[in-house]
C-alpha cells in the first residue's frame, strides 16, 4: 500500500507540473493588452516611468593615512590638556574683559558706588538694634528712624570730640613738637647717623626749593581740595539716604533685586542672601569690636607714655582697624611721629613696641576668636585683598574689600552645596524610581520563557 501511495503522488506532481507550464506558455503567445489613459498625464507618467533610474553614485571610501604614526588630522595632534587649556583661557579672557568694564563703570561712579556699600555697611551694624524694636512692638518706620537718628548723633559726638581734643591741646602739641624738632636735629648729628650741620641745611634748602618750584603743582591742589570736600559732603548724604531707607525697606528692597533675576536663579538666591547678609553683620560687628579693643589698647599705651593726643589718635587708630590686619598699624604710625617730634626717640620706639604687640594681638586671638567663625577667610586673602582694593579704589577699596570676600566667598558656597544637595535628591529619585519600576514587572512563567528561547516550538495551553 505504501508504494501504490507514493506512485499516485508522483504522479499527481507531475501533471500539475505540466499543467503551469502550459499556462506560462500560452500567456506569452498573446499580444499585450493596452488600458485606455484616463488623463492626458497618462504619456508623460509612461514616459517617466520609463526612464531608467540613475545609477547609484559609488560611495567613496576615505583616503587612508599615508603616515600611520602621525594623526590623521592638526587637531588630533593637540594634546587634550592643551586643548582644555586653550578653551579656559579664551573664556576666562571674556571674563577678564568683563571685569574690566564692570570695574571702570565703578571708577566712573566712584562717589555713588561707594556711598552704598558704606551705607549697606551701616546697615549691617545698625539692623539688629531695628529688628529687637520691632520684636518689642515697635513700628517699622519708628524703629528705623530712631536707630538712624541715633547713629547719626553718635558719629556727630565721635567727630566732635576729635575736633575738640585737637583744638584745646594744639598749643601745647605745638611747643613739644618745637623742642622736639630740636632735638632730632641733635640726634640725627650726635647719634649713629653723624650727620653735619652742612648736609641738614642743604636738606632743608632743597625741601624748600622743591615747594617753591611746585606752587602751581599745590595751587591746583587746592582746587582739587575744594572737589574732594564736595565729593565727600555727596557722598555722605547718599550714604545717610542708603541706610536709612534699607533700614527701613530692605526686605521689599530685595526682593526688587530678586525679581530682576532670571527665573531659574531666583530660588538659589533667596537662600544665598539671607546667609550673605548675616556673614555681612557678623563682620561687621565683629570688626567695630576689634577695632574698639585695639584703639582701647593702644590709646591707654600712649597715654601712660605721656604722648599728648592720646585720645584723638586712638579714635583715629578705631577708624584706620576697619582695615584688618593693617590698618591699625598704618594709622598707629602717625601715634609714632607724635610721639617722636614731641618726646623723642626712645618714647617713639617704646610706642612702635605697643603698636606691633597689639597688632600681633588681634591677628592671632582677637581675629579667629571674634571673626573666625562668621568669617571664613585666610589671612593671606585678607592681605591681597586689602592690597588690591587699595590698588582699585584707594582707601574706600580697602575697606570694603575684606566684606566683600567675605560675602562672595558665603554665597559660593552656598550654591555648591545646593547643587550638590540636588544632585544627591536626584540621584536618590532615580533610584526609587527604578527599584519600583523592577516591583511592578510582571514575573514570566517558565513556559513562556522556554518558547522565548526557541520560539518554533510550540506551547500547549493549559487545560
């Protein structure tokens, strides 16, 4: 039966076989059959149909490196820290640039410029006595009058003072620093130095003839005098309007200033101002304290060393430690030349004896016991700062200098923590996104699994 099975489906094969041929042989003997056009397109759609199709462009292969051991391009052959030196320098060139503008912007705006920052600095020493009335129930308004008012009759009793020290001992200053000269002069003959009466006299008719020679040079001084007493009375009344109206309105102040900030900067600023603002206090209090205990100290040494003037030159010693770590010793020096004109030159070095000890106090106890915590910053900043704001904008400069480091260096790090905060809430948001992402996959059956791998096999269903 077998055999009988396979014959009859040989056969059945070949007939159907024989029947396809055929029907391909019968097709090719009839003429081809022509559809009317149903549009006059019709011809020219034949026509381009029947244009053959371009040739495809040989795709050329890149010319190999005829040197295999240099680089295949100029640029390969930079080094990559050449490269990433070269597009730091172009930027940090821009910034350069930029600073430079900003910088001269200042300089031509010297008068105002420095009238806020002297008033943000007033500010800053005088809001916390604003917010402890307005926590005992003070208005807004009554509380920054007042303490603006206050401030401003202490600095009026501070200067009269000065003046009146000055004036009720000048006659006496006079007298001493007469002697004193005298015996300079018999120091500077007598002493190490063995100079003639001779060379002292052609140094006194030199310093003469140069002031002679330069009338007209000390003539426009007193023009430009006359500018600076102007610049200063300006100054002042924009320093007094500042604070009073930051005293008063700060709060609505900054979030002027906020709003004139690009939306994705504002949040990182309202958390960076607050910080700066208190570093700026912190400094500010701390230095009117370190200031008060250097002028203290130095103002009672001179005056147990009978040096006249002790207490205007202690108040001058107060306002020159607003610089740290120099300005007490610059403004210390001119306690010195009182000191030698008028009581010679031991009490003179026995006053530059008190003058570096208390420098050498502040710098390693009053400074890192009284700032070192609000404010962060190295000495050696602290020095090249001062220097450099000297440099740009004179003794303005150096006074705001060290605050402003200080300040920039808050808000930087303020903003490195925040974004390293964000990173680390992003990284954790991921990961609990993907671990529930992994607990709602549906776990597969092992049968299915089986026909994923050889997918021709077939899976029965399950009765």
């Amino acid at each position: 039966m077998s055999s009988v099975a396979g014959w009859a489906g040989r056969a059945a094969g070949a007939l159907a076989k024989r029947a396809a041929e055929a029907s391909m042989a019968d097709q090719d003997e009839l003429p081809p059959v022509h559809e009317p056009s149903a549009s006059p397109r019709a011809p020219r759609r034949a026509a381009a149909a029947a244009v053959p199709e371009p040739a495809p462009v040989p795709i050329r292969e890149r010319p190999r490196n005829p040197h295999p051991t240099r680089p295949a391009t100029p640029a390969e052959a930079v080094p990559w820290g050449l490269r990433v030196a070269a597009e730091s320098t172009w930027r940090l060139v821009v910034l350069g640039f930029a600073l430079y503008v900003v910088f001269q912007v200042v300089d031509m705006l010297r008068v105002v410029a420095f009238a806020v920052l002297a008033g943000v600095l007033v500010s800053a020493l005088l809001e916390p006595t604003v917010s402890w009335l307005r926590r005992h129930g003070v208005p807004r308004s009554l509380a920054a009058l007042g303490t603006f008012l206050a401030g401003l009759v202490s600095i009026g009793l501070v200067g009269w003072f000065v003046v009146w020290q000055v004036t009720s001992n000048i006659d006496d200053v006079s007298s001493k620093a007469q002697k004193g000269v005298g015996q300079l002069h018999d120091w500077l003959v007598k002493g190490p130095f063995h100079l003639t009466h001779q060379q002292l006299q052609d140094f006194t008719t030199q310093v003469q003839s140069a002031i002679g020679s330069n009338t007209n040079q000390i003539t426009s001084l007193g023009f430009s005098t006359v500018g600076i007493v102007i610049d200063l009375v300006t100054g002042t009344l924009l320093a007094a309007f500042t604070t009073y109206f930051l005293l008063y309105d700060g709060a609505r102040i900054w979030s002027w200033v906020l709003r004139g900030l690009p939306q994705q900067s504002r949040y990182a600023m309202a958390g960076a101002g607050p910080k700066a603002w208190a570093t700026l206090t912190a400094y500010v209090r701390g230095t009117v304290a370190v200031a008060f205990i250097d002028a203290l100290c130095i103002g009672i040494g001179i005056d147990l060393l009978g040096v006249p003037l002790a207490v205007p030159l202690a108040v001058i010693i107060f306002l020159g430690a607003f610089v740290p770590l120099v300005g007490a010793l610059v403004t210390g020096t001119l306690a010195v030349l009182v000191a030698l004109v008028t009581q010679g030159v031991p009490t003179a070095g026995l006053v530059l004896v008190v003058l570096v000890a208390v420098m050498q106090i502040e710098g390693h106890l009053l400074q890192p016991l009284i700032l070192g915590r609000a404010v962060r910053v190295h000495p050696l900043a602290v020095v090249l700062g001062v220097a450099s704001g000297s440099i740009i904008g004179g003794i303005g400069g150096a006074v705001v200098a060290v605050p402003l480091i200080a300040v920039i260096n808050t808000v930087v790090g303020h903003l490195r923590r925040r974004n390293a905060a964000a990173d680390e809430v992003f990284v954790a948001l991921e990961t609990a996104q993907d671990a529930a992402e992994a607990r709602q996959e549906p776990v597969p059956h092992p049968a299915q699994e089986s026909a994923d791998a050889d997918p021709s096999r077939e899976v029965p269903l399950a009765t």
